[in-house]
C-alpha cells in the first residue's frame, strides 16, 4: 500500500486525532499539519455546501473531503463529487482522485502560496474546478485554464460576506 495512504489511515484511526479542533493534513515527506478553524470557517463550509446542494443535482457533498496528491494528502473543505465519481470511488478514504469540485476556504494562516499549491494540486488530481473562498466571503474559481469569472458547473454561489463583530 501507498505509504501516504498507509499514514493517512493511521492519523484516521488513531484515537488521538479522533477530537482535534484542527484540519488535519500530511506533507510529501510525511508530516502531519494541523490548522485551527474558526467558526466563520464552519459557516462559509455551509454556505458553500448549500450553493452546491441548489446548483447541482445529484451527487455528494463531502466536507473536508480527503485527496492523495503529490504533496501528501490535502483536505478540501467542501467537495463536490458526482453520481458518476462516487459509483466509481465510493467513500474511499482518501480519493486517488479529486472530485469535480473542490473548495478551499482561506484561514487567517494560509498563504497565497499554500492555496495556490492546493488549486494546482487539485486540479492535477483531476478535479474540474476549485474555488476559493476568501476571508471576505469572495469566491474565485479556478479551472484548467486559470481563473474564471464565475462557476461552469454551478450557477449563482453565494456566501455571505464575513462579519467581524
């Protein structure tokens, strides 16, 4: 077996990871990253799974949703996978493959350059579309062609924008 799958597995089973406040993600050479979120983090999650459960029929909506990239396994936050995608992959733990949409809300400790990776790794893996949810509430979608103006697959995404108070 894989040995990113083989440690994906072991974090998953391990009782220790099982109440992590954190998203739990791995580095190519094995690592184990974990990023707090905030509840505003939860709420644009909702949003953006309701925007898919409106625009699209059919299919699953999967919540930090896992993916084997060439980086180690990487967590969209929202996924969007098709009858098709999951006859085929089922719920298998983490997806070979990424679904067709995958989300990625920014957190105050991302950087530009981590989500950049993560859209191109992504999109490597297969997926149609990924979106980008910035800490303004702004989605930006990114295609095999780069950034697009608005969403292929689903018409009218919204989010509300991010209170502060």
């Amino acid at each position: 077996m894989n040995p990113a799958i083989t440690l994906w597995h072991s974090i998953i089973e391990n009782p220790l990871f099982r109440d992590v406040p954190y998203k739990v993600e791995t580095t190519r050479a094995g690592a184990i990253l974990m990023s707090p979120a905030s509840n505003w983090h939860g709420s644009a999650q909702s949003q953006i799974a309701f925007s898919l459960r409106s625009g699209r029929a059919g299919g699953e909506i999967i919540t930090e949703c896992s993916i084997l990239t060439a980086e180690g396994v990487k967590v969209a936050d929202v996924a969007w996978a098709s009858d098709d995608f999951m006859n085929t992959h089922g719920y298998s733990t983490p997806y070979s493959i990424a679904p067709e949409i995958c989300v990625e809300i920014v957190s105050p400790g991302n950087s530009t350059y981590e989500i950049e990776t993560k859209v191109n790794l992504y999109l490597a893996k297969g997926a149609t579309e990924v979106w980008v949810v910035d800490q303004e509430g702004v989605v930006t979608f990114f295609d095999h062609g780069g950034v697009r103006t608005e969403s292929s697959l689903v018409a009218d995404v919204k989010i509300s924008k991010r209170r502060t108070t």
